[in-house]
C-alpha cells in the first residue's frame, strides 16, 4: 500500500504554545486513519495544516505527492475537508446546496445534475433534496456534508470529530457510510474523541500528546507497546481456597503478577487477573497444569484491551 499522505518534522507555534512539536506521519491509500489525543493535543491544528487552511512553521506535507506549501491548488484539488463546525446555507435546497458546491469546483451543469442524484443516493438522503438545508437534522446535515466533499471526487477525506453532535444511532450511521465511502477506494483521516468509533472504523490509529505523536499503529501494535504482556482472566468456583489458590498461580513460570479482584467477586466466584508473559503454548500449557492440579475454573480467558484501554496508557493527559 502507498502512501498518500506524508508528514515529515512538521511543527506549529502559537505564541510561546507549541501546538505540534516534529510530527512525522504518514497514511497509506485507502486507509482509514484516526487521530486521537486530549484536548489541546495538536489534532485540529495538524488537520488544518493537511488541508492547506494553516501554514506550517516547519516541515512539510504532501498529499499525493503534491506538496502543501507549494502547490495548495493541486492539494485542494484531491483532498475533501469537512471540519468539527461545518458552514451551510440554511436557504439553499439540499440540491441547491450541492449544486453550487459543484459549480464552485468547475463542474459542468449537466455533470452536476447526474452527480447530485448519486451523491444523495449514496448518502441515503434522496427524499430530501428538495427540502431547505436548515430543516435538517444534525445527522442529515453531516451526511449532507459528507455528500458536499465528494463532489469533486476527492482521493482523500479530512474529517474533524465527524460524529460531534450525533445521537448514538446517527453516529452508527455515520460509520457505515465512511466504510461505504472507503470501500470506493478513498482515504479517509479523522480526528475523534469517540473512541469506539475509532476503533470500530480505522485501520490504524495515531495518539496525540502536546503535538507530539505518542503512539501510532493498529490496534493490535498499540496493545503490544502499551502492554507487552498478556493480562488473562480466571474465574473459580466459590468453593476454592483463594489462599492455596493464589499460590498456584504463582508457581507458573509466565506469571509476573496477580490480583484477587474482590471488587468483582460475586457470591459464587472467585476472581484473578494475572499477568502472562508467555505465547499461546504456554498459555495452553497453564490452564492444562491448573486443571491438574484441581483448581474449578469456570473461565479462563485473555483480557483484550480496548483503545480506551490503550489510549490511557499511551498518555499523561497532559494539556500544551
């Protein structure tokens, strides 16, 4: 896979605030890349700066092989932006609205009229075209602007917090139609604070902290370099001796860690949580020796980490 987007030692300051501090990235063709990172972290600056609307202090960006600071026209020309407070004319027809957005690209009228029907298609917002854009609802004006980017069938898609706003069934529509968009071979970059969305959608995934890129991968790197050791989950039956029990667990010889979690405990279970530095044999070979040995599990699972999880991990919440 190529890479469409490229980021070499970009940097932005604002005042006495570094707002991004060396940022080295780059997102393949027809990813699905998200940016994460607290508040303050650099994520809307660096979008900014990706799209031609904010000129970097140092470094550079190109953008299927165009480069940003010297070719912004070209850049322009393939990259469709749809930032976190998006403008729309209120007074506009749905189609109207496309229309002018087509004719501002240079489309011609007849062009414009087959694009508006499929892009409305697409977008599952037929019915409406002939409604004023400001009766929209929230959700149908995000797809409205999702419809407005593609007119000029841009290679890559910038979008900031896409699901800012959205009730929680609009947000899951919203997903699917960035993975139908993606299916048809466009690159799509966003920042969110909605984490399962993220993880949900992107192929990988790049943290923010104070401007500096903390952690960048899928979601399986990101849980290795967050934690290199496996966290597994065992549950016993009420009727064994926590104590004896323990002990155990801890004559494995993967095992670095446990904890009793009396906070989880029910009536009927006792719980551990042990860390495991071992591979997929030697986890075999644990549960086998513990059953031996006679302990009653009734589960006995690997702990998967969420991207919260990681997210937590990877920074300081530290605000520049």
């Amino acid at each position: 896979m190529s890479d469409i987007v490229e980021i070499r030692s970009l940097s932005k300051q604002f005042g006495r605030r570094r707002a991004v501090d060396q940022l080295d990235l780059t997102v393949g063709q027809g990813e699905i890349f998200g940016l994460v990172g607290p508040n303050g972290a650099g994520k809307t600056t660096t979008l900014l700066m990706l799209v031609t609307l904010l000129r970097p202090d140092h470094g550079e960006i190109k953008v299927s092989g165009f480069s940003v600071a010297r070719e912004p026209r070209a850049v322009r020309a393939v990259i469709g932006f749809i930032p976190d407070v998006f403008g729309l004319y209120g007074n506009l027809t749905v189609a109207e609205y496309l229309d002018f957005f087509g004719a501002c690209y240079g489309i011609a009228s007849e062009q414009r009229r087959r694009l508006i029907g499929e892009l409305l298609e697409l977008v599952s917002i037929s019915h409406r075209r002939e409604d004023m854009v400001d009766t929209l609802s929230r959700g149908l004006q995000q797809r409205l602007a999702l419809a407005r980017v593609l007119m000029h069938d841009p290679q890559v898609l910038v979008l900031d917090e896409p699901a800012s706003g959205l009730d929680p069934r609009a947000r899951v529509e919203i997903r699917q139609l960035l993975i139908a968009i993606a299916k048809r071979g466009k690159t799509i970059i966003f920042s969110s604070h909605v984490l399962a969305d993220v993880a949900e959608l992107c192929s990988r995934v790049g943290i923010l902290e104070q401007g500096r890129l903390v952690a960048c991968g899928t979601l399986d790197q990101l849980n290795r370099q967050a934690a290199p050791h496996r966290f597994v989950r065992i549950e016993l039956m009420q009727g064994a001796n926590a104590s004896d029990s323990q002990q155990l667990l801890a004559s494995v010889p993967a095992v670095s860690h446990i904890r009793l979690k009396k906070e989880e405990a029910g009536a009927d279970r006792i719980i551990f949580e042990v860390e495991f530095q071992g591979n997929e044999a030697a986890l075999n070979q644990m549960l086998v020796r513990l059953l031996e040995k006679g302990l009653p599990i009734v589960h006995f699972g690997e702990v998967a980490q969420t991207l919260e999880d990681v997210f937590m991990q990877s920074t300081q919440g530290i605000v520049s």
